[in-house]
C-alpha cells in the first residue's frame, strides 16, 4: 500500500492536533516546539508500528470473509503494541524530562488510554481506505468476469444454431429413433445433456463440481462413441468436494484440449486423469502428440479463457499450468460457493 504522502503529511498534522489539544500552557515559542517534538515522536513511533501489523495482517487475511478476524488481531496486535512502545517511550523520557513524564503505574496507564485514541483513529482510516479499495476492485472484476463469461459463451456456441431450436431438435431427433436402437438413443440424450448444460450455465460465474462432473461424463460418453476404449477418463474426486465450485466448462475444455492435441488410438490409448485434493482440482494427461496431418494447430485460446476467469474469480490462487516433456497438467482452484456471492 503506496501511503507516502499520508504518513508523510499526517504524522505531522496530526501530532500538531495533539500537542495543541493536550497543551494546558506554553510560555514560549521554544516550549511550543519541545511539545510538538514529543508528540511527533509518540506519533512516528505508534503510526509507523501500528501499521505495520495492520499491513502484515491484511496479507495474512486479505479476503473480504476475513475481515472481522483481521480486525480482532488488528484490536490485539494495537493494544499490546501500543502498551509496550508507550511504556518504552514514557521511560526514555523520564531520564530527561521526570517531572513531565512520572514513571508510574497511574502516569502509564493514563498515557496508554491517551495513546489508543488516535492510534484507533488512524487504523480506522487504513481500514476505511481499504475497504473502500477491495469495493472498487470487486466491482472491476465482476465487470471483466462478465465480459469474459460472455466470450467463453460466444466460443462455446459459435458455428451452430439458435440454441432453443437446436435443443428441441435433438428432443424430437431422440423420438424419432427406433426404440430397439439403444445406443443412437443414449447418444441422442447424452447430446442434449450436453447443450442442456451449456446453454444453463451460460449466466453463471460458477457451478457446483458434481454439476461440471456430471456433464464432463455426458461429454465424455459422446467421445467414447467415436473413440471407444481409445479415451479413458478417470476421477478421484472426493464427494466431501463435490459442492466446491468450478468456472463452468472449464474441466470440459481441458479434456478437449487433450483430445484435441494428443493421440488417442488403440495402440496409444488417451488416459486422463481429473483428481480433487485440498483445494486444487487437477486435469492431466501423458503428452503423446498426434500426427502432422490430423493435429489442429492450437491458438491457446481455451486455455487463456480459463486463466483469465479464475483471475477473476480468485486471483489470490491462479491458476498452474505444468507442460512436462511427458505430461501435461493443470491446477484448478477450487472455488468455495460462499464467495461467489459478489
């Protein structure tokens, strides 16, 4: 946090406000200055550690769910913080100046409770600016998280028709097919599970696991018809994770993007691997490149997308990206449900 000019301004002010308000008379210009002297070195000395802990605290606690345990450490840290730089202070003093400064039970708790109160001021105004500033910067990331849903949704239905028709044409193309054909009837509804959930998660920032897992195995089901065995998609994801909450389609893409740049034949079968542990969920697969003729060239797009919503979704934990020689992986942080109420 860039305070320069406040403390620089502020410490001075404010310690003239408290040698004035303080001062019960002054004889000379001189005493004037000694007792602005001292309150500026009360002043520096309070302001410069109190922020510090409040600094420290806001990078131990920097989400908005963390506020009132910051504040409860911030009360703590300032009043034991304060207690000992006054009784320090008061001390020093004391060798030059005893009669002005006893050094007494009674003198230091008296000077203790004087220095709390523009010491709460001030943390006051640092909390005040900052939460001011975590505003403004949620409201600047729900504006470019809108506007990045609506690319990712742009890319996601490019190329085909108004969605409505084409959903209820695949609910009359499952009516039409023969009852005994099991398979194209499977296929049909797993086609409009598919673009049922795309075009449902097209207004949201996030979705529950279970949901973009569930719709990961109706996509996957739609490959398995064309690749059979040639793709194999594992999940170990514990179900005490599956409310977390991911961006939609992101675990989707990731599996296409497999598909998309790595072999998956019977002699090379596609193996990847969708694990949740802590608060990362990791897709995975072997690199095993796919011939010149048949590899589209990749624009890195999907991937970009994907950074670019979590980054404001969560950009306190982006999102990792590891191109091993042999593997490709990558990290998505899980989201919890409760803060993506903004």
């Amino acid at each position: 946090m860039n305070d320069l000019r406040l403390r620089l301004v502020g410490m001075p002010a404010l310690s003239l406000l408290i040698a004035v308000l303080s001062a019960k008379h002054w004889y000379s210009w001189g005493q004037a200055a000694v007792s602005w002297g001292i309150s500026l070195l009360f002043t520096a000395v309070l302001w410069q550690g109190t922020r510090t802990i409040w600094a420290l605290l806001v990078e131990r606690f920097p989400r908005v769910e963390q506020t009132a345990r910051r504040l409860w450490w911030l009360l703590l840290g300032c009043l034991l913080y304060t207690s000992g730089a006054t009784v320090a202070l008061v001390a020093l003093l004391h060798l030059v100046m005893p009669a002005y400064f006893p050094f007494t039970p009674e003198a230091l708790l008296g000077q203790i409770v004087f220095n709390l109160i523009p010491t709460t001021i001030v943390m006051l105004g640092y909390e005040s600016r900052h939460f001011f500033l975590q505003w403004a910067e949620n409201v600047r990331r729900a504006e470019q998280l809108q506007s990045a849903s609506q690319r990712a949704q742009l890319e996601a239905l490019q190329q085909q028709l108004d969605p409505h028709f084409l959903f209820n044409s695949l609910n009359t193309l499952a009516a039409l097919v023969e009852p005994d054909n099991a398979p194209a009837q499977q296929f049909v509804e797993q086609l409009a599970d598919v673009y049922r959930y795309v075009l449902l998660s097209r207004e949201r920032r996030t979705v529950p696991l279970r949901e973009e897992l569930a719709f990961v195995d109706a996509y996957v089901a739609l490959q398995k018809a064309r690749l059979r065995d040639n793709l194999q998609v594992q999940q170990a994801v514990p179900p005490a994770l599956l409310d977390q909450h991911v961006a939609p389609l992101s675990v989707q893409l990731l599996i296409e993007n497999a598909l998309k740049h790595n072999e998956a034949s019977r002699r090379h079968p596609l193996h990847v691997r969708v694990a949740a542990e802590g608060q990362w969920l990791t897709v995975s697969n072997p690199r095993r490149a796919r011939g010149t003729g048949f590899a589209p060239p990749g624009t890195g797009t999907g991937l970009r997308n994907i950074r670019e919503r979590y980054a404001l979704l969560l950009p306190a934990r982006p999102v990792d990206i590891d191109a091993a020689p042999d593997t490709f992986t990558v990290r998505l942080p899980l989201i919890n449900g409760e803060l993506v109420k903004w």
